[in-house]
C-alpha cells in the first residue's frame, strides 16, 4: 500500500506535537504511524519497548510502498532481527539522503529494545511519513486548481476561449430573452463532481476503462459546435436586430406566430449548442487532467523502480565487498593461528628436550660421585693393608711376606676388575 491511500485525507489534522530530540518521541507518535500505515492493532501501543523488528519493516514497507528485498522471512534469533532492521535502516538512509547505520541508530540496540534507539527510529520515520503526506495534499490541491481555472493560453485548450467569445456574443444578442441561462456559471455540483475525480485519480495510478469513465469527445464535434455558432453569429449580424434573437419577420398575418416560434427555436438551438459545447470543454479539461496525473503517476513509478534498482546493486557490491572482507579476515585468522600453534609445538618439545638433557646431566653427576667415592673407599683400604703388610714385615718370614703380597695383589686386583666393571 503507497502511503496516502488510506480513507483519511488529512491524515496528520491529529498528528502529535514533536519537540525536536528524541526525548520528545512517545507512543503518539507510534500510533500516529501505525494510523497512517494502515497497521491495526488490537490494542494501541503503551511503551517503545514493544515495538520489535517486524513491527519496524511492516511499517517501513508501507510507508514506503514496496517490499524491502534481502529479508529473513522467519526472524525467530538474534542474528536475523538485526539482519533485518539493517535491511530497514538501509532502505530508510536511502530515502533521507544519509547513512543511518553511520550515525547514531544501531540496530542491535532497537533489536534489544533500547527506548532511545527506537525513538531516533520513530522520528526518522515520522518526518518522512509527515514530508509525504504533505506532498501529496499540495499536490492535489494543485490539481484541482487547474482543473477548476481555465487555461486559454494552453492550445490544448482552445475551446475554452471559444466558449468565452460565442458566450460574450449571445449575451450581447440576447438581450431580452433568457440572458440569465446563458450567463449563468457552473453549479456547485459540477465543481463537487470535479473534485470527486481529482480525489478518485489522485488515488489511482492506471485510469479507469473506456466504459467507465465515459466516451471521448470527439474534436471535430467542437468543430462542428464552433461553426454552428459562427452561423448564429452570422445570421445575427444580417438580421440586423440588436436585443433580439430572430431572423427577419415574413409577411402575412401570421408573422406574429413564426417571430415566436422563429426565436424559440432559435433560443433552444443556442443553449443546445452552449451546454454541449461547455460539456466538450469540460471533458477536454478533465481528460487532460487525467493525462497529466497518469504520466506524473508513470514517472513516480519509473523513478521508484530506477532507486530499487540502485539500491539493489549498492548494496549487493556493499554485500559482496563485507563478504570478501569477512573471508580474508578468516584467512588471515586461520593462517595465524596455525602459525601459532606451531610456535607452541616448537617450544613444548625444546622445554622437553631441556629437561631431557638436564636430567641426564644430573644423573650422570651423581654416578660419578658414588663411583669416585667407592674409588677413594678401596684406594683407602688398599693403603691401610699395605701399611699393615710393611709394618709385619720385619716380624714375619720371607714366605709369609710373599703370600701376603701376593694375596693383597690378588685382592686388589680383584677390587680394580670389580670397580671397572661396575
């Protein structure tokens, strides 16, 4: 539904008074916009949070009077209620001039019901739906103004200046009888017709059928009117006879009675003549006018599909361009966590590798003190019984003496091939 197509005329007689910022915004306002849209509620709006996201792109798609495209058809997460209301918010930028989403609205806060965000929503939609209204009603005054004024320097609209001079002529001549039919100005049901029309076409974008709107008038019938009054003037100006309407009297008796009938019918013929021709130029004008808001109609349609079209193909490389944005940022966040994650493989195994290395040197520290100490024992032991054998050397025999050496080589022979091996 295009916005203005509702019942009411003047839509905004009761619009609610708007004080500047959005801390001027209330639910009026809300319920000024759901009137105007045509949205009916079983119960009117009490607070700003109940206005959610699907509320938002119904009344955007009326008050604008298309379907916005590239929306979630079942909004039921978060993700898509605020796909949507960027969707919204793009189509509305588009209509004002200025990037919404740039400025101050977000639509994640509107989605979360933030009062302030959805009041700065509220206003941007009241001024636009305010600007179109009162675009139309100015335009449709205008209409009906140049339905109502005759036009006599638009060539289109010649018959109206016709009709001026042939009805100039006929009061002049028609001094005496029926100079108020003649004079007289439309009536006021003519003009409450007219502006019927203007209302009705005002609300149409295609006029109605042929059978509908009623038979052209054809230009060679207000030719053929013209000339028929061209003849009366003629026949005037021969007669010769200024305040009379008849043509010269016959003779006889009965010339009183063909003067009577003579400009009786002569006064019919005329007002004949003068109501078709008014009706002609009447439906000439209405034609025209009819002709004017079609093509203004087409031209308003054009310009809205020229803007779709636009829009879509903004938005698409807009969409395409945050596509290959998002993809190299994954890429880029893949490509440095594998980085990353072999950064920690080569740390974890030279830790490894370390501790490895540190256990070894500790144990191999340990063994050689233990073995050092057990050589320092034996090498004692070894001296103290050599001592010994030196000190019974003197007191023992020279075969005692050998044997003793000879055990003690033997002992120490197998102390050294027992530590070697161990």
């Amino acid at each position: 539904m295009i916005l203005g197509e509702h019942d009411e005329s003047h839509a905004y007689d009761d619009e609610p008074a708007l004080f500047g910022g959005p801390e001027g915004i209330t639910v009026e306002h809300v319920n000024w916009l759901l009137k105007v849209c045509n949205i009916v509620q079983e119960n009117p709006m009490t607070t700003l949070q109940q206005c959610s996201s699907s509320l938002f792109v119904l009344m955007v798609q009326r008050l604008l009077g298309f379907r916005v495209p590239g929306l979630q058809l079942e909004p039921n997460t978060f993700e898509k209620k605020v796909w949507n209301t960027t969707r919204v918010l793009e189509e509305l930028s588009v209509v004002c001039g200025e990037d919404l989403l740039e400025s101050y609205i977000n639509p994640e806060a509107i989605v979360q019901g933030d009062p302030r965000q959805i009041a700065l929503l509220v206003r941007v939609m009241y001024h636009i739906a305010l600007h179109m209204i009162r675009e139309r009603e100015v335009a449709e005054q205008q209409a009906t103004t140049d339905a109502l004024q005759p036009h006599e320097s638009n060539p289109k609209n010649a018959a109206s200046s016709v009709t001026n001079t042939s009805k100039s002529s006929l009061q002049k001549n028609n001094a005496k009888q029926g100079e108020e039919l003649v004079s007289q100005s439309p009536s006021n049901d003519s003009l409450a017709f007219t502006k019927e029309l203007v209302a009705g076409w005002d609300r149409g974008v295609v006029p109605p059928p042929k059978r509908a709107r009623g038979a052209l008038i054809d230009p060679l019938s207000i030719t053929e009117l013209q000339q028929r009054i061209q003849i009366l003037e003629q026949a005037f100006q021969q007669a010769g006879v200024h305040g009379r309407r008849s043509v010269p009297r016959p003779s006889g008796h009965d010339s009183r009675l063909h003067s009577s009938l003579d400009c009786a019918a002569n006064r019919n013929a005329d007002r004949k003549a003068v109501a078709e021709l008014q009706n002609a130029t009447h439906a000439v004008k209405t034609e025209n006018l009819r002709t004017a808001k079609f093509v203004d109609s087409l031209q308003s349609v054009f310009r809205r599909e020229v803007v779709n079209k636009r829009s879509c193909a903004e938005r698409d490389a807009l969409a395409a361009y945050r596509e290959a944005a998002v993809t190299q940022r994954r890429h880029h966040a893949a490509i440095a966590r594998q980085i990353r994650d072999e950064d920690d493989l080569i740390r974890k195994a030279a830790e490894a590798l370390v501790e490895s290395e540190r256990n070894r040197l500790r144990l191999n520290s340990r063994l050689m003190t233990e073995q050092t100490a057990k050589i320092v024992t034996h090498n004692f032991a070894a001296i103290r019984e050599t001592r010994r054998v030196l000190r019974d050397k003197n007191s023992k025999n020279a075969t005692r003496i050998k044997d003793d050496v000879v055990m003690l080589r033997e002992t120490v022979g197998s102390w050294r091939s027992y530590l070697s091996l161990s």
